[in-house]
C-alpha cells in the first residue's frame, strides 16, 4: 500500500494542509545538496550528478560514518521500476571502485577536498578502505512509489539487499511550501546489514555494541551504572532500539578492545529520562556521580541509554582483542558473519562464559 502523509495546522482549531509540488524537481535535489541533513544528518555528500563508467548518472552519493557508501537516486520524472533498475545498476558499478576514484568524485563535489581528510573532521575517525568495499546502501528518494515496486523493495530489504525509499511529500503552508519525509523500511534494519562481504549464515543470536569511548562517554560509568549509550544523532542512536529487554550483548570499544558481556534490562531511554542506583537510592543519570559528561544540548545528537545487567566486565586497559575479531561501527548490529560466530567463541573461553 504506498505511503501517504498528512500535515495539519494546530492552532484554535486543525486545518489539514493541501499537498503541493515543487516547480521543478530538480529543487529536491538543491535543497539536498545545501541541507545533507535532510536525508540523514550523519551522511557525508562526496558527489552529485556522478558519471559511472555504464554511462549513467548517479544523482548523489555519500557516506555514512563507517565508510560505507550511499547511493541516492531521486525519482524525477522516471518510472518506479526504471529509478530501482537504475539504483542497482550504480551500486554494482560502486562494487569495485577503487578508493581514488572516490577522492576524484569528491574533488568535483568539493573542488581542492581531501576526501580523507574531510572525513576524519566530519567523524573523527580515519576512512577505512576496506569500508569502501562494503555492501552500499541505496536510497530512492520519491514522493510515491506504484505498489509494484514498493513491494520489490520490502521483498529485497527483507533479504539483507541494502535498500530503502526516503519519501518526501510537499503541503502549501500560508505563504510558504512545508516538506515532509518518512522512510519506508525502518533505517536502522537497512544501516546494521551493511557489513563485510563475508559468507553468511544465519545470525547466533548474539549481540554486537560498539561502545564508543572518548572524553564524554566513560566505559568505567558504563560498568558502575550499568548501561551502553551513544550520541551524536541517529545513525548513532537509532540501532540502540533494536534491543530488547533479555538480549545479550557483546561490547567492542572500537580500536580497544570488547570490554563486556550483559543482558539488557530496560529498553532505549534518552538521556533527560534514564535513571541508575546510586547506592540505595535510584536518580537521573543527570545527577550520578558519573566521570564523563552526557548532556548535550543539541536535541538532535543527545545521548540515549540502554539499561545493562553485567555478567563480566574488565577495565579498558584489559580489552581482550585480537586478529579476526568482528568490528563494526554500528551502536548496535546483529552479525552473521563466520567472523562474529568465531569472535565470540573466543569471548565466552576468555570472558569463562559457559553457554
């Protein structure tokens, strides 16, 4: 059934807003380039209107924080099942493109860039190569989509094919145009399957966190308290909702080492609603005795937390890590990978964990 959206002005009474198109379509796309946050405030545009080598033209591409890449495709004036085809047909050209292919797509986009270097400023982490040559995730930005294609698209993200549709749909407001969007499959579900190209099986059940230490977040409060948590807007935070109260986690420090295993004890709360005991008394992680800092003021990158009974822990500086463990930059992913199967065989000998 395709997607419809509504908007209503709430003052004495509600009046439902008139849908309205942009004069050109090519507007969306403006409006994209000089707002990224539109489609995703922790995407990095690289390109726009590139040239592959199949003589198509890719409408946008970025990168999301772990280096992979996004195909974005807008609808414009094609068919449904011509903008998919076309969406497919970018991501198998990506497959193989060499890391300075890239950098000169982003020269276009940022005449005089560093593509890695811009990176690290944006994220603060270096670009990872190996990243690059990931699954891509494609994104077909439409205002509708016939019911054909968007049962072709849920078919394929039901498949781990990394696909998604960004719709947005313009209403005319008073003197103005409002845009809206929503996405048609959950993102996070099409942001956690963008993994290594390793064979893979069916998911063990095991949970992965990366827990992403660094002047504010404290591991050592993470183990006192008892919770994971990240910040830094969606991307980060989203995939903190994939778990449930009973699922078991695995917790990576990125470059350090998994510090970690738990059972979840409470579901994603944000920062201004998460409480901890404190002794004998439960208070808001606002006031607990925590080493680092976790209000921030932005609401669109504050922290969320999810509530952890520890089974075992050890300090930072005793991360257990070693060559083919899993690693990945999703807050929260379930991998099926021979790699993560193999990863925690070894943290349950080392962590003397016994099923």
């Amino acid at each position: 059934m395709p997607v419809q959206q509504s908007l209503w002005r709430l003052s004495d009474t509600a009046t439902k807003l008139n849908p309205a198109r942009l004069e050109n379509e090519r507007q969306l796309e403006d409006f994209i380039v000089a707002n990224p946050e539109m489609l995703d405030p922790n995407w990095m545009l690289i390109g726009r209107q590139v040239q592959t080598d199949f003589k198509g033209i890719i409408d946008l591409l970025a990168l999301q924080p772990d280096g992979t890449p996004v195909v974005i495709e807008l609808k414009r004036d094609k068919t449904s099942r011509e903008v998919l085809a076309q969406t497919l047909d970018y991501a198998s050209w990506l497959e193989d493109l060499e890391a300075s292919r890239l950098q000169h797509i982003y020269e276009r986009f940022v005449p005089e860039g560093n593509l890695a270097s811009d990176f690290h400023n944006r994220f603060g982490t270096a670009l990872d190569e190996e990243a690059l040559a990931n699954d891509h995730l494609m994104v077909i930005v439409a205002a509708e989509l016939d019911t054909s294609t968007e049962r072709i698209v849920r078919f394929l993200a039901k498949r781990s094919v990394n696909i998604n549709v960004l719709f947005f749909q313009v209403f005319q407001g008073n003197d103005e145009l409002l845009l809206s969007r929503s996405w048609f499959v959950d993102p996070s579900t099409t942001q956690v399957s963008v993994g290594d190209r390793e064979p893979k099986g069916p998911w063990n059940g095991e949970f992965y966190v990366s827990f992403g230490a660094d002047t504010t977040r404290k591991w050592e409060d993470a183990r006192k308290y008892g919770f994971i948590t990240a910040s830094g807007g969606p991307w980060y935070t989203r995939t903190l909702e994939m778990l449930d109260v009973g699922d078991r986690v695995w917790v990576n420090i990125p470059a350090t080492g998994y510090v970690g295993i738990g059972t979840v004890s409470g579901k994603a709360a944000p920062y201004e609603d998460f409480v901890v005991q404190e002794g004998q008394s439960t208070v808001s992680i606002a006031n607990a005795q925590t080493l680092g800092s976790y209000d921030i003021a932005d609401p669109e990158s504050k922290a969320w937390f999810v509530a952890v009974d520890w089974s075992h822990t050890v300090p930072e500086k005793e991360a257990v890590r070693e060559v083919g463990f899993f690693g990945n930059q999703n807050t929260v992913a379930k991998p099926k990978s021979e790699k993560w199967d193999h990863t925690v065989a070894v943290l349950k000998k080392k962590f003397l964990v016994s099923n």
